[in-house]
C-alpha cells in the first residue's frame, strides 16, 4: 500500500467490497470521503447524511456517534487488510541498510511516527476505544499478535542470536520494548497532543537509546 494516509486506503479498498445494505454503503462511502476532505473534527454527521441523500436519524440508528461511524469503517479495514500492512512495513524497514537491532528500532519507531501524525484523529479515537472497550482488545488482539507481534519476535530472536541482546527471553524483551514504545505513542498523541512540534529523527533517538540501554548486551 502506497499511501501513508489510512482514509486514502479505505478508500481504495470501498471500491472492492460492497459488504453493507445499500443505504448503509452510502453512508460508508460519504463519511469516508469527508473526513479523508475534511478531517475527522470538521465533519458532521449532517454533512455526511446530506452527502449520502438520507436522514441525519439513519445515521444515529444505525451507529449511534460519529466515533461508533468512524469505527465502522476502521475495523474492518484493520480486520481485513493488517496481514497486509505489516508485511509492507516489515518489508520498507528491513531492506534497509539495517545491521543492528537499535537500526531496526529507529527505523520502526520513525514510520509509525509518520503514520500516526498523518493519522493522528483516527489514532486518538481507537485507542481510546481499546483502551476502555475490552471487547474490542479481546477482537483485535489476536490479529495483532499473528500479524504484528510474531514479526516482531523473529526480529528480536536474528538479532540475539547475533549477541546483540540480552539472553532474555524474546517474549519479555517483546513486552518491554513495546510497552516504551507505546507508551510515547499514547502519551505524545493523546495525552499531550499540543505538546511543541515533534522532531521524529530526536525523539526516536531519545526513545531507542532508552530502550538500547536496557537490552543490550554487554561487551
């Protein structure tokens, strides 16, 4: 997938699935559109009843708030296209000139930087959701364990067995990478959205010399 902007892939994969009620579909198709035109916060569920030619009610039967329309529409896309996205992000990383594992690190932590920024509405809106909704933890882990974190393991395994890390186990090295390095995440766009504007290529430093100093194994 080209592009970095989540909507503009939803969008590219609408044309292929038609999965909904008509009316459904059009409501699906006109939200899509303006908040890939106008963001997330400018668009109102009357801008999205008008452009889909149904009632603003239709719209609150159906899903209730524009969060529940927005999630609507994110997660089956995540369902169906993550397999996809984290083969293409794995891929981007690795051919890289990567030899050490704090490369890898910076390379990683520098693309999901510049998805979210480009993202940052619908990031702020799921993991609010998952954090306070376990039955969508309970949905969406599973595919990001198979697709995501297994990845990420065969990673951290290629660069113990090179003596880079630790010898701890890959499963704990895991949670305490990911646990750094979504703490920043949460914490820098949704706690404290407002905060200066962001250096990617400092904070990533910041972030991976932090975690390099816990992992790494002495010479």
């Amino acid at each position: 997938m080209d592009s970095n902007n989540i909507l503009d892939m939803i969008i590219e994969q609408s044309k292929l699935s038609k999965k909904q009620t008509e009316k459904q579909q059009k409501v699906l198709d006109s939200a899509i559109r303006l908040f890939s035109e106008k963001g997330y916060a400018n668009t109102s569920t009357s801008e999205i009843a008008k452009e889909a030619g149904v009632a603003e009610g239709t719209i609150f039967r159906h899903y209730g708030t524009k969060d529940n329309l927005l999630l609507s529409i994110i997660l089956p896309f995540i369902k169906d296209s993550l397999h996809v996205i984290a083969e293409d992000v794995f891929n981007d990383i690795l051919s890289a000139d990567i030899e050490k594992f704090e490369d890898f690190l910076r390379a990683m932590l520098i693309n999901r930087i510049q998805f979210i920024q480009e993202n940052k509405e619908i990031f702020q809106i799921v993991i609010k959701e998952v954090l306070y909704r376990e039955e969508l933890r309970k949905e969406l882990a599973p595919l990001f364990s198979k697709h995501m974190l297994s990845r990420f393991c065969k990673v951290i395994d290629t660069f113990k067995e090179q003596g880079e890390l630790v010898d701890t186990p890959t499963e704990t090295l895991l949670r305490m990478v990911l646990t750094t390095i979504g703490g920043y995440l949460t914490s820098r766009f949704i706690f404290f959205p407002d905060v200066n504007s962001i250096n990617i290529k400092a904070e990533a430093d910041n972030i991976v010399g932090f975690i390099m100093d816990g992992i790494r194994k002495s010479t």
